[in-house]
C-alpha cells in the first residue's frame, strides 16, 4: 500500500476556490481504481493549512491517478491559490492493522 500525506498552506483569502477545488477533486479520485481513501480537509486552527491523507493499491494506481484530467484541472487551481508551503510525503506501507 502507498500513503500520501502532508499539508499545504495557503493564501487564507483564497480558502473557498481551495475547498471547491480540492472537493471537486475528491469526488472524482475517490472512483478511481486503486484508491482506499483521498481526503484533503481544512485545518480548523488555521484558514490557510490544508491536510492531504491518501491511501492507494499500489505506485502504478497513484501513477494512474496523476494522469488523469482531474489531477490536471486541480494542478491549474491550485496555482491560483497562493501556495505558501507544500510538504507532502510518500509512505510505502507493507502491513496495516488495528491499534490494538
């Protein structure tokens, strides 16, 4: 299993084309093939900080996904959105299981 996760800070004047784009976003990455979870959601501290959490079958599955022409539309967004810092990181899982 392959995770994705981190944050992206924005321009907070700039939070709603964020939230519009990421759901746009979301709706259409969670039907893809591969795809266990696609979440990004707001900080509630902090209007500007975004949090990505994904989790997927396999790289060729996240390859997949950076193919396709949601990925492209939401790219184009986000470069209108005053990124101040990105930092999202790959995990390469090899077991998963309960807490407890």
């Amino acid at each position: 299993m392959v995770v994705i996760a981190g944050t992206i800070t924005l321009d907070p004047a700039k939070r709603a084309a964020a939230v519009s784009a990421a759901t746009d976003m979301m709706d259409a990455t969670r039907k893809e093939p591969g795809c266990h979870s696609y979440t990004m959601s707001g900080d509630l501290a902090d209007p500007g900080r975004f949090h990505i959490f994904e989790e997927w079958d396999s790289q060729a599955a996240l390859e997949a996904h950076f193919a396709t022409p949601h990925t492209a539309s939401f790219q184009a967004a986000v470069g209108g959105l005053g990124i101040r810092e990105m930092r999202v990181q790959k995990y390469e899982i090899r077991s998963v299981g309960p807490i407890r």
